[in-house]
C-alpha cells in the first residue's frame, strides 16, 4: 500500500487519468465514428471512380459500413439531429454561448443534403482484411506525381489564396436535382463556402480522381499540368522559331529580298536579322534602280564599308552626280558590273573612273547618257581587256572613233548593242567584225549602217542573235548570206525595213537551221512568206508578222496548219486577216498564240480575273 500513497504513485495515478483522457479523444472534429467519412463519400460514382479511397479514409467490412451506413441515416433525420450528434455537449454549449448557430459548426455540405446518408444499392468496393482497425487519414493517400510546381503552395490553382486551408470540393452526391438545389441554397444561406481547385463554383466543378485532395494543413499542393502544357507550348514554340533555322538558308532567304527590302523591313527585326542583312554577298551585288532618294553620300558609305561590291545597278538615279560613282569606283577595284540607264547627269569622268579602276570589269550598261562621249570609249578599251557585254544605245555623242578603240582593246567582247547612233557608220560594224570573234549578240538598230558594213558580221561563226531594226540601206542578198555563214543565228530582227520580200523570207526559212525567231514587223511580204515558213522551216517558233498590211486569212492559216515547230504567230494590225478565222484557229490550234488586239485584250482580262479583278457594273462608271 506504501506505493499508493507514494509520490510516486500518485504520479503514476495521473499520468493513467491523462492517459485515460488522451483515449477518449477522437482525430475527427466530427464526433461521430471515422466511418461517417465513408458515408459522406458513398454513392456510385465514389465506388467506381476513386481507387484510392481506401488509403485516405476509414476502412473497414462492407457489410459493417453498409449496416452503419443504414443506422445513421433511420436515426438522423433533420440537420439540428445531425449537428447535435457530431458535438460533444461541451462543444454545443462552446458554440451557444458565442451566438452561433449549430449549422454552422459543421461544414454545409454534411448537413444541409437531405439525401446526406442515402446508401446506394451498388455494392461497397472489397477492403483488405487486415485494416481491423477504424483510422482517420485527414491527408492525402496519394499526391499526383509530377513535376514540381512553379506556382506558390499557399495558392489554388488560378492563382488565389486558398481559402484557409478549406478543403476543396468533392464529387457530387448521388442525389435528386431537387436536393442538391436545396443543399446549395442552404450552403448560401449559411456562409460557408467550398473551394474548388480550379476556382469554379461548387455546383460546375468536379474534381477527377487525379485531382489533388485536402490536406490537415492551410497548403495545398497546385496541379502541375498547367505548368507542364505550358513548357510543352513553350518548347514548341522555340522549335517553330525562324531563327533556330540555319543562318545559310536564312541568307537564302533573304538573297530573294530587293535592297530596299532587306534595308528598311527585314534589317528592323531583330539585330540577327540586322547581323544577316550586312552580309557581305549581299552587298556583292547592289541594285539602286529607280531610288531616286539615292544620293552621292550613300555611295560613299557604300565604298567606306563595303569594299567587295562586284555589281552596281544606279539606273534612273536623278541625283546621283560623277562624285558619288567616282569614290564608289576607286575603293571597290573588284567590281564587274557596271550599269546606269538614263542617268543623264552623268559624263565621262564617272565612266573613266570606273574605266581606270576597275580593270576587271565585264559589263558596262550606260544607255541614254548624253554626255558620254568617245572619251570614255577610249578609256575602257585602254584598261578594261575583260569586257564583254557593251550597251551604248542613244548616246548620240558616240561616233566610230570611240568604238573603233573599243573593239580593239576588248577581244573578249560577246554583247554589243547601239540603237540609234546616227554617228555610228560600216567602220566601226567592221572593227567588231575583225577583232571580237566571240561575238554572239549584235545590234545596231537605226544607226547609220549600210548592207557594206553588215556584210562582214559573216565572219561571226558564233553569232546567235543579230538585230537589223531600220537599217535604211540593207538588200536581201546581204541578210540572205549572213544565215547562211551563220550557222548559229537563232534570233533575226529584220523589223521596219521595207527592202525584205518574200524571197528574202524563203532563202531565210530554207538556210537558217538554228532559227528560232523571225521578226518581220513592217517588211514587205506577203502570205507567200508565211507559207514558205511553214513549209521550209522546222525551228522557227516565233513569227512576228504585224503590219503587214499584205497578209490574209489564207497566209495564217497556211502556216499554223503547215508549220510543226510554231507556238507564236504575230498578226498585229493585219488588217486583212479576219478575226472570225483567228478565233477558229485559236480553238483549231490551241498551242499556237495568235496576237491580234481582240485576241491581246481576251488574254489581258483573264489575266485580271485569274488575279481577282472584277469589272465594276455601277452606273457611274
């Protein structure tokens, strides 16, 4: 007895009490049995969808929460049953004294369903047997497993505050549309709101079984899915990204792009595309054509940076003067093409410059300058061995002297054309004859040139292409020797002189075996040509044969039906062939193009059709 009356063991006798009292205590706030979890959760969407019931809550025998389940729900029957039951009679008088209501103790969706402890015929999922024991897990069994979230722990899935820890909205009861309309106006009533993961009302949301659940404390774990989708677009967006291309198809690309395009739109993008836009090939080749915003001191930028430039078009440039293409000149030695149409400003000392310092210059298009004179001509035969290509046409200042000089400094010579230089005579035709055998393309339209200057291009055996347009002294026996010494001719432009006739035309379409084009504009022939054509010939595609005020119905049909090598026949303002008989022969020959001013217009308006043009049926028009 000693012992008992020890301090010892009255110390014993206390711990025992608090022990007894620890016992009692219950891990639910509910007063009810663990099993009460399974309750609320029943039904047969919880039976057939949650796998994982059992690892969060009570376990236990079917048949014993079946049997529980159906002792509640005869015994319960209004919400202040249910209130009374889950307290203890000290939390009641706890939560009287403070003025609250006792529905309010416990969450709205406990007891404002009627259908609240309803149990369904489906039989309850089968449980271990080794769970004797009736455990509540407030936790989760399970969390989803995924990547960690960038999102805070505190917050729900949309980014707000999680409510205090209120746990977030289970699967709907099985239950009737008028319970659950009279659980959800008893849940507004009461105050008491459940939040959702995805931030929706309770009555639109349903959380999947691979949505997170409560958890005891105020941090939820957010879903990674949304994180996961958004790296997923993120990388495929990287992926589609233009400039993860390789920077040589993007030059590619770009080499596609006028100067002005890639200067004042593609450059602004980025500063990659700025990097890609100063490459230096395409500064190789300069196209300034018809800027007239162009100036001497671009030009000169152009030369301070970029010393590589190989070819410059300044075509219709009105304010480009001789300063600009000299210094351009003098810093790119390199360059091999040189091209100024119409700039009439220009004279000769921006061609001499270009002449004294580029030596390897190949091309040199200055059509319509004015001022140019046999000076410059001079000067390019002296220091340009390497030109081919020449275009001096309506530099009415040229004369023989300079072009003389020119053939003889530039062997190498393929292209010369002149158009109407009255100054230009037979001597200098014959200095290109005799010093420019790789002459392949030769024209000297209206300029003074006679049939005794054209006689020795025979000497041209690589002659391809040879413009004879008004040459006011040229005979058929000269045009007739040139095909036959040229056996390479493909190309003849005997427009505008009335001296070709139709023997003319049928000594060409017999001797000319490479010909492909015939261009009679203006000659005096008549159907006897066309069918000569047609009949002689097996090369010829294009005939051009417009205003030729002898030609008839019988000549174009002759030809198209004769001829197996035509895809062109000119009929431009012959007056007398009828369109009536052209329309048959375009159905009868569609491989053929004929060209008249009805058949030229037709294809016109199919042109705008097919481009979306649409005629405009207003009045007012």
């Amino acid at each position: 007895m000693g012992h008992l009356l020890s301090k010892n063991g009255y110390c014993l006798k206390k711990r025992t009490r608090k022990l007894r009292k620890k016992k009692r205590r219950r891990d639910c706030f509910l007063r009810g049995p663990c099993m009460l979890c399974f309750i609320v959760r029943s039904g047969s969407e919880s039976f057939e969808g949650d796998q994982r019931f059992e690892s969060r809550h009570c376990t236990a025998g079917a048949a014993a929460a079946t049997k529980l389940a159906e002792h509640y729900a005869s015994s319960l029957g209004s919400p202040d049953d249910h209130a009374k039951f889950f307290l203890s009679p000290g939390e009641l008088a706890a939560w009287e004294g403070q003025g609250r209501s006792l529905l309010s103790a416990v969450p709205a969706k406990l007891v404002g369903a009627p259908s609240l402890f309803r149990v369904t015929a489906a039989p309850p999922p089968a449980v271990p047997a080794d769970y004797g024991e009736m455990v509540c897990k407030r936790k989760c069994g399970e969390l989803q497993r995924s990547a960690p979230c960038k999102q805070p722990r505190c917050t729900t899935r949309d980014g707000r505050p999680d409510g205090g820890g209120l746990p977030p909205q289970r699967r709907p009861l099985p239950s009737s549309a008028s319970s659950s309309s009279a659980s959800s106006s008893e849940e507004d009533s009461s105050g008491v709101g459940l939040q959702t993961d995805s931030g929706q009302s309770p009555a639109s949301s349903t959380a999947t079984p691979e949505s997170c659940c409560c958890c005891s404390s105020s941090s939820c774990p957010a879903s990674c899915s949304d994180v996961s989708e958004e790296g997923k677009s993120s990388e495929g967006a990287d992926v589609s990204c233009i400039n993860h291309l390789p920077s040589s198809i993007l030059l590619k690309v770009f080499s596609h792009l006028s100067v002005k395009e890639r200067c004042l739109s593609a450059s602004l993008v980025c500063k990659y595309w700025r990097d890609l836009c100063l490459d230096f090939q395409f500064w190789k080749q300069i196209d300034l054509s018809g800027l007239q915003q162009v100036k001497d001191d671009l030009l000169v930028k152009i030369a301070s940076r970029r010393q590589n430039v190989t070819e410059i078009n300044i075509s219709d440039c009105r304010n480009v003067q001789d300063h600009g293409v000299c210094t351009l000149a003098c810093h790119c030695r390199g360059l091999l093409k040189y091209t100024a149409y119409r700039c009439k400003q220009l004279s000769d000392l921006s061609l001499c410059t270009v002449a004294s310092h580029c030596p390897l210059l190949q091309k040199v298009h200055v059509g319509n300058q004015d001022k140019l004179t046999d000076h410059a001509l001079k000067q390019l035969g002296e220091h340009c061995p390497e030109l081919k290509d020449v275009h001096f046409g309506q530099c009415y200042n040229i004369s023989d002297e300079g072009l003389v000089v020119l053939a003889k400094g530039c062997p190498r010579l393929q292209r010369i054309y002149m158009q109407e230089n009255k100054l230009v005579t037979d001597r200098s035709v014959r200095a290109f004859a005799e010093n420019c055998p790789e002459l392949q393309f030769v024209g000297f339209m209206g300029c003074s040139v006679t049939s005794q200057g054209v006689i020795h291009l025979t000497r041209l055996r690589n002659l391809s292409s040879l413009d004879l347009r008004h040459i006011s002294e040229l005979n058929n026996e000269t045009v007739m020797e040139v095909v036959r010494k040229c056996r390479k001719l493909s190309s003849l432009n005997l427009c505008l002189n009335w001296s070709i006739n139709d023997r003319c035309v049928e000594i060409i379409a017999k001797e000319g075996r490479s010909l492909k084009e015939l261009y009679l504009v203006s000659c005096k022939i008549t159907d006897y040509a066309l069918i000569a054509i047609g009949q002689y010939s097996s090369t010829i595609e294009t005939v051009d044969a417009g205003w030729c005020k002898e030609i008839t119905d019988q000549g174009a049909t002759q030809i198209a039906m004769s001829s197996k090598s035509l895809r062109y026949l000119g009929l431009m303002r012959c007056d007398k062939v009828n369109e009536e008989t052209v329309e048959r022969l375009v159905l009868q020959y569609p491989h053929i193009v004929f060209s008249t001013v009805m058949q030229d217009c037709k294809r016109t308006l199919e042109r705008a059709y097919q481009m979306g043009w649409s005629p405009n049926t207003s009045t007012a028009s």
